[in-house]
C-alpha cells in the first residue's frame, strides 16, 4: 500500500478532469507529467455547452429514458439513439442502463447528486480565483433559460425540480410566459410559448477554460505531453510504468487514469469491471442576428446552447456508439431540425466547428473515482454529461485522497471498484 504523499504522478488525459486533478495536486507540491494521445482539450471537454448547473446535473437514467429510448434505437433522427448492435460490451451496458432506469434507482442516484448540490461549483471558485487562479472566468448565467413549445412540455421539467427538492438539493426558478422568455432573448422564436428562468447557475467556455487550466498547470512546472497513447500501465513495486504506442515509457510514483470513454481498456486489469460507454454528443455554432446572452435549453428536443462570445454553441444527442466513430452528418441535422423551430434570425446552413465527442457513461450514472485494486493506480471518469461541471470537484477529491488529506464523504458513492 502507498502510505506517503506520491512526489510525482502520471496522468493518462489532457480534458478538464486531468488537468483538474493535476491543479490540485500541485497545490500539494506533487509533480505532475500529463500525457494525451491528441492534446490539451481534444476530447469531449472541447465541444460540450459548458454549463456549470447544479439545477440541471441530474441522473441519466430517468425513467423515461427506457422507454424512449426503445422507440429511438430505430430512429437515427432521434435526440437518444441506439444504432442496433451486437458489441458484447454495449449489450452489456444497456442491460445494466435499463436495470437503472427505475423510479426507485433514480431517487437514489438523485440523492447522491443532491448532495453534490452546489460543491462543484465552490471547485471551480477555488480554481479561478485562488493564489494560483485560472485566468478564464466563469460566467454567471442570471437568468439560465428553459424554453418550451407548449405548457405540458414545461411541466416535465418542473416534476424533475420537485423531484430535486425531495432528495434533499435545492433549485430556485421561475416560470414566464412565451412573451417573457422572448422579451429576454429576442432570438427565441414564436414556437416558444413558454419558460423557466433557473437562478444561481454558471457556464464557462470550454475550449478557452480548459487551455487556460492547462496553462496554470504548466506554469507550476507541470510537463504535458501530446501525442502520447498509452498502450500499457504495469506497477512495480514502488512505481508504476506509463508505457507509449512508439515505445516511450515514464515511470512515477502514482498514475491517474482519466481518459473518458476509453477508461475501459487501460483500467480493467486493475479491478475496474464497470463498463464506460461511448455517449456520444454533437454540436456546432452558429451567429444569430440577435446574438443570446444567456444559456438556453430545449428540454423536449434535448439541445443546449450556449453563447461563446461571437459564436453560438448549439449541441445535442446522446449517441451510443464506438467512441471513435467518425461524425454522422445526420445527427447535426438532427439537432437542427429540433432547433430551428425554436429561434429565428439564424442562417442554420452557415455552421462551423461541427463536432462529436464521446461522453463516458456508467450504468449507473454515476462517475468512477478513486484507487483500483492497485494503491498506485487511480481513476477520474465515467461522469456522462457532467464531466466539465464535476471536473474541478472530481480532481479535488482525488488529489486529497491521493495525497493523504481528508477525504469528501462524497467520494463513498463513486468506488471504481463497485
């Protein structure tokens, strides 16, 4: 067993969650080598919307989903879709989603979000605005704006809120009407006939946060390395080995393994059985003529925009698929179909940064953090949709844990090893 502080540790990815855990265990006088098969950003921290939002960091496996998600696997237009398969892995972790996708496995996976509550936002305070602070801000989004076709589709969102009070967390919003919400954000459309202002939530733009976390990290003397693939972890002793695809090898005290979708197959031979699947998401930007200043989410449709100075960031879909798929032109139309009703003054055929990124889902929706089997060896991943929002808090629990510092009671939900 490890019973001293690491002086140097690996860590396997360059997104929010590596970098994340990188900051905080420098703040301990740890070392920290980073190595990412592509670079800083590249994965899934680069394209999401960015929304820093304890009222809407809920549990994937809601109830609903089930049964949407049945109609969906023949349908490539829609927001959830599962394109028929006979992978032994994604089989396995449908049936474990759908095992999840209970009223009873929800409440409990809720109360453990609940509990989150605001405490992943106190992370990314201390990171931006501490000694060794992030220069990119993050952005109060006072109002954040849900935005519906019709009264019963807003009432979905409110039972999902009821349902957040009853765990014990807290959401403080409003309801408008369609004339409200347009007033608010003159690029809304007429198909827009209602709305829910939610109060005393974030967003960030990911690309520009994340550079500038690696940038704090670099600037403590952190050495991140690019075009690094890992293709073997093996502990000796009193160390363990990172090992490249072109032979390079680093040896440390400690290795963090946070390489999202693909934690699977570096982790498995270390005690992590958990499946983390591929949950693809897509998104592009836009410029309106009348450009938002708020976030703004389609809770039917399932799309998330989220203003990005002169761009405008549109993303949706929830794709399980092999995480290294190329892009599916159809789930960019996809989501413009969903979109375009919606808004007015946007030119959806003058699109850039077209993007798919593969979120790492668990069955059980929730993320995997902490040691393996293996003392030496720790993993941070797994966190689905959250992964920018939960990214700071993660890598502040795992570095204390690391490091010998009291450990968040948090962490006794996210075993890597359940």
């Amino acid at each position: 067993m490890v019973t001293q502080k690491p002086e140097h540790v690996i860590i396997v990815g360059a997104g929010i969650v590596g970098l994340s855990t990188a900051w905080y265990l420098q703040e301990q006088g740890t070392r920290v080598t980073i190595v990412d098969r592509t670079g800083v950003s590249a994965g899934s921290s680069w394209g999401n919307a960015g929304w820093l939002t304890p009222a809407l960091t809920l549990p994937l496996s809601e109830p609903s989903v089930l049964t949407y998600g049945l109609k969906a696997m023949f349908n490539p237009n829609s927001p959830l879709y599962i394109p028929p398969t006979t992978d032994p892995s994604l089989l396995r972790f449908l049936i474990g989603f759908a095992r999840h996708c209970t009223p009873g496995k929800w409440r409990e996976a809720m109360k453990v979000f609940s509990e989150i509550g605001a405490t992943g936002l106190d992370a990314f305070a201390e990171i931006t605005e501490g000694t060794n602070s992030v220069a990119e801000p993050t952005k109060p989004a006072e109002p954040f704006l849900a935005a519906f076709a019709g009264d019963k589709d807003r009432e979905g969102l409110v039972h999902e809120f009821e349902g957040i009070r009853q765990a014990g967390g807290t959401v403080d919003f409003d309801l408008m009407s369609g004339e409200e919400i347009r007033g608010l954000e003159p690029t809304l459309g007429s198909d827009v006939v209602a709305g829910v202002k939610i109060h005393g939530q974030r967003f960030i733009n990911p690309p520009n946060f994340v550079e500038s976390l690696a940038a704090s990290v670099r600037g403590r003397g952190g050495e991140i390395i690019d075009g690094f693939s890992v293709t073997n972890v093996e502990e000796h002793g009193r160390s363990v080995t990172v090992t490249g695809s072109s032979g390079r090898s680093i040896t440390a005290d400690s290795v963090v393994l946070a390489t999202g979708a693909w934690l699977g197959s570096l982790a498995r031979r270390f005690g992590v059985r958990q499946v983390v699947q591929a949950g693809r998401g897509y998104s592009f930007t836009v410029k309106p003529d009348a450009m938002p200043t708020h976030p703004i989410y389609f809770p039917a449709q399932r799309v998330a925009c989220t203003p990005l100075g002169d761009r405008f960031r549109v993303a949706g879909m929830m794709e399980f698929r092999n995480a290294d798929a190329p892009l599916d032109p159809r789930r960019i139309q996809a989501i413009i179909n969903a979109s375009s009703p919606m808004f007015t003054g946007i030119d959806w055929e003058d699109r850039q940064e077209e993007w798919v990124g593969a979120r790492p889902c668990t069955a059980d929706g929730l993320p995997l953090i902490g040691a393996t089997k293996s003392s030496r060896v720790h993993v941070a991943g797994g966190h689905g949709m959250w992964g920018v929002a939960l990214g700071p808090l993660t890598g502040k629990m795992l570095a204390a844990e690391m490091t010998g510092q009291p450990v968040s009671p948090l962490m006794r939900h996210f075993n890597p090893l359940r």
